[in-house]
C-alpha cells in the first residue's frame, strides 16, 4: 500500500497536468487506444488489455492468470502492443521502439506501463 501511494504522490504533476487538459477538452483522463491512434486496428485490437493515462503513459493491467504456466509462482506473462515511436518501460530501464508486441514476465504486484520517451 505503501509503494502505491508513494507513486501517486510521485506522479502529482502529471495527473494535476492531465487533469487540467481532461479539463479545457473534454478528453477523459483514461481513454482507450483508439483515441489516440484511430486509423490502426492495432488500436481496436488491445483496447480491452490497455489504456492510455494520460498523453504519454500506456498502462497494461495484469487482470487474469497467465494463460503460459510459469515455474514460479506468483508470475505472469503478459503481451503489451507498443504504438510507434520510442517508450521507455515504467523505472526507465528498457526503451522499446514500436510499432511491436513485447512480451514479458510480471509479479503479481507490477503493473506493466510504458511512457513516451521525452514526456
């Protein structure tokens, strides 16, 4: 509980940046791919394992048991659709450059999330 609130506080500037966009347009703050990349089936196709929070945070909920049995417990293995351009994985250690589909392990406690690299 701790580390969660710990992020919320850390990302204070961008939700209260978000929020005020949310607010001059009209644009929910979660919104699904297709807003943001409407031409792409891509987009239509991943709506229902990822949103967007925000402009530049695609964020992937780990909502049901991997489908892939792991040898250790605990672990799920997700698949997560990168639109194009750079994204940097949530703590910065990876960039990825999309359009792709990566796939990788998580702990029950992560929640995969990728951010546009330069927000």
């Amino acid at each position: 509980m701790k580390d969660a609130m710990v992020l919320r506080n850390s990302l204070a500037p961008y939700i209260y940046t978000a929020a005020r966009l949310h607010y001059d347009s009209g644009v929910g703050l979660l919104r699904p791919l297709y807003y943001e990349y409407p031409e792409l089936d891509e987009a239509y196709d991943w709506a229902a394992t990822q949103y967007f929070f925000g402009d530049d945070m695609l964020v992937a909920p780990i909502s049901a048991a991997s489908s892939d049995p792991h040898p250790y417990v605990g672990i799920s293995r997700k698949d997560l659709w990168v639109p194009e351009g750079s994204w940097v994985s949530w703590g910065g250690s990876t960039t990825h450059v999309g359009p792709a589909v990566l796939t990788r392990n998580y702990t029950l406690s992560e929640v995969p999330i990728l951010v546009r690299a330069g927000a």
